[in-house]
C-alpha cells in the first residue's frame, strides 16, 4: 500500500529462537542505568525468551526461563520497576521472576484460575496483578513483602473467555476484553470492593461484534484502542479528569470516539498505542498497520488515518505488536512463524 513516502517501517532484526509460535511480548519499562532496550517474548514452546541489545546494536537472547510452565506461555508482563517479570500460561498458572545475581529466579506462582491463564498486568503503583482466564474470571492480586501475593478479588461478569486485562496507567482502574464481545471497566469503591463500573458492547456503546482481543491506553491515559475479530479497532475516549484525586467516580465515563475499519481483511489480535501516539495493529492477515490522529478542524471531532501499512510484515498471524519506551520508533512483533521481528519507524509520520 502506497503511504506517499511519509512513513517507512523497516525491519531492523529478526529474532529466533522460539521452536513454536512466539505469542506476546513485553519491553522492560525500566531496565536500569546505563542499559539499552531488553525484550521479553513468550510462546508455545513453553518458554521465555529475554532478549537485549548489545553496545555494537546486535541483538541477542540472554535467557530463556524454562522448566516452570508445562503448557504455552500466552503473555508476559514487567512490573513498572523492571524488576519482576509475570508470565501467564496455559497451564493455569501465573509465575512471578526476580532478576537477581544475574539470573533470574521463580519467586512465585500464582495459582487459582480453573484453566487457561491468558493475560497479566501490573498496576501502575506495582502493588497490584490482574490475571484473566478462559474460566471467565479476573482476579487481582496484591503483592506482599517477601514476594508473597494474596488474591484480594475475584471479578465476575464476562460470560466467555477473558483475553486481556490492562490497568490504567494513571489510575488503579483496569479494563479487561473478552470472547463475549465486551470490554469491562473495572474500579476500587474505596472500600477494597470491585466493581464493574462499565461495559461496552456492541448494542450499547458502539462496541465490537466479535471477540475483543486486545486494549491499549495512550499516554495520557484518557483514550485507550481495542481490537477484534470483527476486523476493526475501536478509539475509546473519557471524560475523567486526570488531574483529581484517584477515587473510584467518574470511571464509567468512556465513549465510543471512532471506528477503523477496512484496513485488515482477517481478526486482528494486537493494538499499542506509542508515547508518540501512533497506533500500530497486528493481524491474521499477517499485516501490521499504523494510525496517527487526523489533525483537522473538523466538526465530527476526531479521527484517525492510516499511515502504513506493512503487507507480510511476517509469514504468518502477527500476534502481538509493542512499542519501545525508551526508542517510541522501534516497534516489536511476534507471530505464528515463530520469530520476533523489530523495526524501525522512519519518515514524516507525525506531520
């Protein structure tokens, strides 16, 4: 697809290792003084991969944490630290790692969920884990000195299999998608109860007509995108003033903002909003597409565009597709194929 030469995505590296589909992927937020980028990928070969980038800008997988999950690895998530590292499996578990000494260590596995575990999330004060199931629960866990972790919740509501739960990156208010077409919004009463503040649906809320597979927040925290199999993606938008104190109101605020559709052909899997607020997309069309704001004085209010879009960005599904925090213009991908690709934004793109 001809983008006009104002933006350019190339494929920087290409990382193997993984003897099975590579399913998601997880930048450490802060890997420390001094340090470049480091990787997490996770697949159905039952392991972690760490991956970092050497002074000379080689890539190189430095760990593969093994042995502690005997099913697929559906996704990994770094506490906001950089220090912990959670990984969901299809063996119903969650397993917490420290690195320390460097290596890193099982300090402990989380489990409770019926079957599969597809999703973790830390809280942005790190005192909290979500975890969601296809035993259509969310639990939420709270951490402990000494690395110990009480479930201090059970959120029930969606009918089907939950896929993903994202916390807000302001507020300790989580949002969690499911097969059953929903997204959820969930938030602390004040007194330690949870509660669905809000649910998003197709009938209701211009919500999506098929399984919602991923969320993703901006920034700011005051817009987030979802992504299904009903090929579109969804720009949610709330009211909230971010600015107040962090109290339980107000959450139940978000609006259907905008609709993108007809750019993949097959259920898109994966959306992330960068600090440079583009958005990238992963499909089974195996495509990864990119959106950045119209800049208009439109009275519809806002919209969004298509800048690229990259055709056969793999050979197979693109599963997962995430920003770097440290380089807003590498973007991570992980597909069916097995490998992990990184890439480059190039051109114009913001203009």
């Amino acid at each position: 697809m001809d983008n006009g030469g104002a933006a350019e995505l190339r494929e920087t590296h290409c990382l193997k290792g993984h003897a099975d589909r590579a399913w998601s992927l997880a930048w450490n937020p802060s890997p420390g003084a001094g340090a470049g980028p480091v990787l997490a990928s996770c697949g159905g070969d039952k392991t972690v991969r760490i991956w970092k980038r050497a002074p000379d800008g080689t890539w190189h997988c430095s760990d593969v944490l093994e042995d502690t999950h005997n099913r697929t690895v559906r996704s990994c998530a770094w506490s906001p630290d950089g220090k912990l590292l959670a990984t969901s499996s299809f063996d119903a578990t969650t397993a917490i790692w420290e690195y320390s000494g460097g290596d890193f260590e099982c300090v402990a596995t989380l489990e409770g969920h019926e079957n599969e575990v597809k999703s973790a999330s830390w809280s942005q004060s790190g005192s909290l884990l979500a975890t969601c199931s296809r035993d259509k629960a969310v639990w939420i866990w709270e951490m402990h000195p000494g690395n110990e972790y009480e479930c201090v919740a059970v959120l029930q509501g969606h009918t089907q299999d939950v896929k993903m739960v994202q916390w807000h990156p302001v507020l300790d208010v989580l949002v969690s998608v499911s097969y059953d077409n929903s997204i959820r919004v969930w938030a602390d009463d004040g007194d330690d109860e949870w509660h669905c503040v809000q649910t998003l649906t197709e009938a209701g809320n211009c919500g999506h007509s098929s399984t919602v597979w991923s969320i993703s927040f901006n920034q700011n925290g005051d817009r987030m995108v979802t992504c299904s199999d009903d090929c579109t993606l969804k720009i949610w938008d709330t009211s909230i003033d971010l600015s107040q104190p962090k109290t339980g109101e107000g959450h139940e605020s978000w609006r259907h903002l905008s609709t993108l559709t007809g750019y993949h052909d097959r259920t898109i899997f994966s959306a992330h909003w960068s600090s440079e607020d583009v958005i990238a997309s992963g499909a089974g069309d195996d495509a990864i597409c990119l959106f950045v704001e119209e800049k208009s004085s439109m009275v519809e209010g806002p919209s969004y565009r298509l800048i690229l879009k990259k055709e056969k960005a793999h050979d197979m599904d693109v599963n997962c597709v995430r920003w770097c925090p440290q380089d807003p213009r590498m973007l991570a991908s992980a597909s069916d194929d097995g490998t992990v690709k990184l890439w480059e934004l190039g051109g114009s793109v913001l203009d």
